[in-house]
C-alpha cells in the first residue's frame, strides 16, 4: 500500500487504466443511446489514453529544470499525451482531467490524501472549463462527485480519499439516468461517466494493492429503449443574431454568461480584441443589447428562421498565400472534393495531435478548421489553441456535415481580411441545413417514432424525423421536407453503400416535383450513411 503517489505509481496508473478501458472497450461504446452506427465513446477513451502511456513510454528518464517533481513530471507528460491523442468530447475532457491532475500535483512535495483530493478539485474545474454548455449526467457530474467525496474525507490517508473518491463516482455514475432523461429512456448510464469510474478504480488498485469490485451500475427495470438528441439548435427559438464585437477578453467572458441564458447555439470565436458573435434567440433586442455593454457590437444580422433561404453559394476561390483550410473527412469521394477547394484533409476522428500535425503542415499563419462532427469540435478547438501557442492563427468554423463545409469553402474570398472570411464562411454553413440517411443499428423509440433494427432513418439536424422501411422512398421524403423550407441548391453525397443509381432517382425526383431547384450530385464514400445531403 501506497503512502505517497510517485512517478512509477502514476506510470503504473497509467498502464493499469488503459487495460481496464480496454477490457471495457466494447461495453462503453454499447451505451451510444443513438440508433446509428456511430457510437465510439469507448473506443474514444481508449485510444486518448493510449497516446497518454506513449508519451509517459518515450520520456523515462529526463526531468526538466522547472520545478516539477518526478510524479508531477510523469502526470505533466500524461496529460499531454492525452492532449495530443484525444479523439472525440469524451476525450478531450479526459485530458483535461489530467492537465488539473498534474497541474495541482506537478511541484508537491508529495502527494498524499488532501493532494489527492485538492487534484480531483482541479480536474473539475478543468473538465467544466473545457465545455462550452457543461451538462448534468455526465462525465462532469462523475468526477465533480468524485471531487466532493475527496474533500470530504479530509484526510491525508491516500487510501481513504481515493477509496472515497471511486466510490462515490461510482455512485454518481448510476445517478447519471436521474439527471438526464435520454439515458433513462434508454436505460443506460453515461459512457464517458463509466470510462472515468474505470481510471479511478484502477488509481484504487495501484495505491492500495486490493482488486476493486465495482460493477457497472445496472439499468432501470423494463426500459423504454430512446435516442439522445445530437447537439444541435432549439426549435424553440427563431432568430439568429450575429455580429462582429470589439471587446475585452473579460467582457467576452460575461457576454458567454448572458447570451447562453437568452438562447442556444451560442458561439463566440476570434481573438486580438475582434470576435464573431453568434446565438439564436426570441430577444433579439436583449442579444444586441448584450453586446453593446460588453463592447462595441458591428455588422449586425438578424434572420428569422422561418423566413430563411440561402442563395446558391459562389465558385470557390482559390487559397490565398498565407491561408489554408483544414478538414476532417470520411470517404474518399468527399476528401477529393475538399482537396479540390485547396482544402488539406484529415481522416475522420482524428486526434488532436493529427488535427495539429495537419494545422502545422500547411505552413500557413492563418487557418481555417472544419470538423464535420460534432463529437470533433472539442477536439478541433483544442488543436486551434495548441497551433495559436505555436504562433498560427486558427479558427475553427463548427461545421457538423461534410455538406455544411462544402458550403462553406465555396464562398472563401482571398481579398477579404480572413476574420471576414472566417465570418463568411460561418454563415454559409449555417445557411446549410443538411440530413443523414442511414439504417438502424438497434431498437429505439425516436421523436419520429419507435424504430427498429435495420429500418431506414432520416436525420435532419442530428434529430430523427422520418422512419421508413424503403431507402429511395426516405431520402426522396427527407428531401421534399427540407426544401418545403424553401432552398435553391440541394447537394447530394451517396455513400460507398448505397445502392447504383440512389443519386440520381433522387435528382430526377427533385427535378420533376421541384423545377427551380438545383441537384449537385457527388460519389462521397462515406461509411454508415448511403446518402448525406444539404439545402442551401
């Protein structure tokens, strides 16, 4: 047993974790709630911890001269690689675990039970910073719990704080269904919560010596099987309100505060004293107002969504000296289109060391990242403020289809100051609403109804809106329900399943029902899906 944690126990915490998530692996990524074949929160956490131990693996020996301890030192280099190797929401927040990890332990003399726990307080702090709208029921309540019982146990006694930490995370975990309804319905726990309480119980195990005997909590009686609803903007609210604000950091950090409270889709990027602010909202005065106290607000837009249609996007203009465009892409035919635009392409689920390692060989002091992903935004961020330590300015537009980034390069203009651009391109994403079509991967009950194994589902906006038992009969309805919102230009991408000549039943469809609209057509490859497309 463990007085003090030291750098050969952290290595060993390390290695211990990984194979406990490994062996878990499967089950983590069995508890996606979503009825598509996408859910790798599992695999997610794996392969973070992974770059974790081979980062710990290629620096033995060295300690630098910065006041580190040699335990602070092997937690630093953990929570770099993690960094460096997290793949989706799940572990870019792990990561940020370790950075308060090894931040509240790198210069401690030693690490006993209130360091312990002053830690576990740290990685709180660090996982809830690390989330743009932080919700209940997951990993953060996990930890956050974890946090709580550690300071409770209020002693120096290694072994009780992380006996009581574990515990209590564990407890939390199966209080997760409580605090968010989606995995109620679902009857599961939350898989990022699950992945924490396994690292936690394997930190037990190295201080202590003793095997830990935590089960996976077990689901509610009888559950309704449900969906989780993909990040995406409430229908409850009908304005976008957009505008370039010059304003402090401080006043930026209040204006978050007070927009996120009068909507949803909040998103506010830029840097050197210009931002691009962006929320959707039923007050428009109060979000305008909002920016007039924190600064100078400028180049202000309102669109109501029900009177929302985009034009045809201009031909895309060639990439400036100076600039380039980073995105993340599935399928062969979609990674040829983006090369096409000058764009540099990453496989898709990429790590952040992948997405910085593509930001770096670009040579350029301006970049632009588009993940295509919402579970590649985090990730994608975290890249952008490695590549901005490093002196490369980068901005990450939030595009969650490879149709919304086709919009979006379409309209660069090398003549305009790339803050603009980057503006420019934000919109034309969000002017593309796009869907997904794919089969169920299992038995669910979806806002469109309950679905089964195998049944085709169209997604619009990451929410299920149609259930269908025919491929060609779902895509040409999803489509019909899209443009009666009105649009002018619809972008099909076929997928390297989808049956010979999807593409084009869909296009003469649209051509007889719907005569002035446009229909681009594209061989995409992509994995899942036999059909992405996009209005604008």
């Amino acid at each position: 047993m463990l007085d003090t944690l030291d750098a050969a126990a952290v290595r060993r915490w390390c290695a211990s974790g990984l194979a406990a998530l490994q062996r878990h692996q499967g089950e983590i990524d069995e508890l996606n709630v979503y009825p598509v074949p996408d859910g790798d929160t599992g695999t997610n956490l794996v392969l973070t911890l992974t770059s974790a131990q081979q980062a710990l693996a290629m620096d033995l020996e060295t300690l630098p001269d910065d006041g580190h301890t040699p335990h602070g030192h092997a937690l630093r280099l953990m929570a770099r690689g993690a960094l460096l190797g997290a793949r989706g929401n799940s572990g870019v927040i792990l990561s940020q675990i370790l950075r308060g990890f090894a931040d509240a332990l790198g210069a401690a003399p030693a690490v006993r039970g209130r360091q312990l726990a002053a830690a576990l307080a740290d990685a709180t702090t660090a996982a809830y910073a690390a989330v743009a709208h932080p919700v209940e029921g997951t990993l953060l309540s996990v930890v956050a719990a974890a946090a709580r019982a550690a300071e409770r146990a209020d002693t120096d006694d290694l072994r009780v704080v992380a006996w009581a930490a574990a515990g209590e995370a564990t407890r939390a975990l199966a209080r997760t269904p409580e605090q968010l309804p989606a995995l109620a319905r679902a009857g599961v726990v939350d898989a990022g919560g699950r992945g924490l309480c396994l690292l936690l119980d394997a930190l037990v195990e190295v201080i202590t010596g003793e095997s830990v005997r935590h089960p996976a909590p077990a689901p509610p009686a009888a559950p309704a099987p449900a969906t989780a609803v993909r990040e995406t903007g409430s229908p409850a609210y009908a304005y976008e309100v957009q505008y370039l604000l010059d304003a402090t950091d401080e006043a930026v950090a209040r204006l978050r505060g007070e927009l996120d409270a009068l909507g949803d889709s909040l998103v506010i990027v830029g840097d050197g004293g210009t931002w691009n602010v962006h929320v959707h909202v039923n007050d428009v005065g109060a979000a305008v107002e909002a920016g007039v106290v924190a600064g100078r607000p400028h180049r202000i837009t309102v669109t109501r969504f029900a009177d929302q249609a985009a034009p045809a996007p201009s031909p895309a203009a060639a990439r400036p000296d100076g600039r380039a465009a980073v995105v993340v892409a599935t399928g062969a035919g979609i990674a040829e289109l983006f090369g096409a635009e000058g764009a540099t392409v990453v496989p898709a689920n990429p790590s952040t060391g992948e997405l910085l390692d593509a930001i770096r060989a670009t040579r350029a002091a301006r970049v632009v990242v588009l993940p295509n992903d919402p579970n590649t935004q985090s990730v994608a961020s975290a890249a952008a403020r490695e590549a901005h330590s490093l002196g490369v300015k980068v901005s990450v537009v939030p595009t969650r289809s490879p149709v919304q980034a086709l919009a979006a390069l379409a309209v660069r203009d090398p003549k305009r100051r790339f803050e603009d651009d980057v503006i420019a391109m934000a919109e034309a994403a969000g002017a593309c609403r796009y869907a997904e079509v794919c089969h169920a991967s299992k038995e669910a009950l979806t806002v469109a109804g309950p679905c089964r194994p195998g049944d085709v589902l169209a997604l619009v906006e990451g929410e299920v809106h149609l259930i269908g038992a025919d491929l060609l009969d779902t895509c040409t309805a999803v489509v019909d329900r899209m443009l009666g919102g009105g649009g002018e230009l619809v972008t099909l991408l076929c997928g390297a399943d989808a049956p010979s000549g999807l593409a084009d039943r869909v296009r003469e469809h649209v051509e007889r029902t719907w005569p002035f609209v446009e229909v681009q057509a594209y061989e995409g490859g992509q994995p899942h899906y036999p059909l992405l497309l996009g209005v604008e």
